[in-house]
C-alpha cells in the first residue's frame, strides 16, 4: 500500500552526493516545495550553492567521518557517484563502502527510509568493460540495501540527459529495458517517492507519459 506523508511526518532528508547533477537539482526543488533537506558535502567550498538556496549543509566523507550529518534526519537519498574516469581505488571507497557505510549509519542514526540512486545495468558483464568495476560495486551495494530492514526504494534511471524535466516518466521492472531520463526528472521522482510510504522496491526509471505523481501512487 502506497500512501502520502504529511508534511510532519517526512521529517528531514539527508542528501547524500548532494553537489552532484541529480543531487543539486533534488536540493533545488525541494527547496522550492518547502521540503526540509540536509546537504552532505565533500567540502565547506561547496556550500555557497546551497546556502543561496536556503538549503542547510554539512560537510561528510563516505570515506571518514560522516556520523553527525545523520542525526535528525528520518530519510536518506544516495546519489553519489564516483564517475565512469575515475580508478578502481575510488570507486571501491565511493559505490561500494561508502554506499554500505551510509546504510549502516542510517540504521544506527534510526532512520528507516533509503533511496539509493543507482544503475540500470545489474549485470556487470553486460556493461562496457571500463565500467563493470562500477556496476559491481552499485550491484554490490544495492544488494546490502535491500538485504537491510530499512525501508529501502532503488531507483535505476536509463541514460542520463541534461533534458528540462517533462515531469513525466515510465517504470519498468525489467532490468532489460533502455532508454533516456532527464536529471531533472530523476530528482523529481526522487523527491515524490520520499514524499510516499510505499513498500520496498526498485525502479527502472526513464521518461515517459506518465506523470510522476501518478506514477509513483500506481507504484
């Protein structure tokens, strides 16, 4: 069953990889809703964007110290990345332990909602061999999510695109689908799942006819 939180029950999302593209945008229009949000930032030079925005930031290291940004937080959205041009090193520090490292800072903060923001590839030996290190560690720490009691949603956007959002969108289950999404619609249907208490699921997003109100309450 899938229902709307009111506005005193969604609490306050930790944003983390919030100076990406989907984070910033997220941080954007959950600022303009009025949607209480927490940025987690590599560095305090970050922090300029997001005070203008009137959104509250702390700095955080998925690869150190990150346990205060947690507390009064009751969700998570993980969208940080380490990218396709960075080495193995980071991509172990950043899509695999740092992703686990959140989930596990989540249950010992008590915060139950996650939203991982994830890959449409889980099988890493059906992606470009620069990226399967990638897709091992995104697979590897999905897996870690959803094996969690957390109330946990996966969301798998197809081919990212700087397209304004049409607020939109299809879902798919089968991991086999292709297609595009606007960044901006990523972070819009992000920002609608947090807003819902649904069951524990995942999601292959791309643009679509739907809006994503609708699309989020049909589940």
């Amino acid at each position: 069953m899938i229902t709307t939180l009111r506005r005193e029950e969604m609490g306050k999302t930790l944003v983390i990889g919030a100076n990406g593209q989907i984070g910033r945008r997220f941080c954007q229009q959950a600022a303009a809703q009025g949607a209480p949000v927490r940025a987690m930032l590599r560095d305090a030079s970050q922090q300029a964007f997001f005070d203008e925005l009137g959104v509250e930031s702390v700095v955080g290291d998925l690869a150190g110290d990150m346990a205060g940004a947690f507390e009064g937080c009751n969700a998570v959205l993980f969208t940080a990345g380490s990218g396709a041009a960075t080495g193995l090193d980071r991509t172990l520090m950043i899509d695999l332990n740092g992703a686990m490292r959140a989930v596990d800072q989540a249950r010992e903060a008590g915060i139950q909602r996650f939203v991982m923001v994830s890959t449409l590839h889980v099988d890493p030996l059906a992606g470009p061999e620069k990226l399967q290190p990638y897709l091992v560690a995104k697979r590897a720490a999905d897996a870690y999510l959803m094996a969690s009691e957390l109330d946990w949603t996966v969301l798998r956007p197809g081919r990212l695109t700087d397209t304004a959002g049409s607020g939109r969108v299809t879902l798919s289950q089968d991991a086999s689908t292709s297609g595009e999404v606007s960044r901006d619609n990523v972070a819009s249907f992000a920002l609608a799942v947090l807003n819902h208490r649904a069951p524990a699921r995942e999601y292959v997003l791309l643009d679509g006819a739907t809006p994503i109100a609708e699309a989020v309450n049909a589940g």
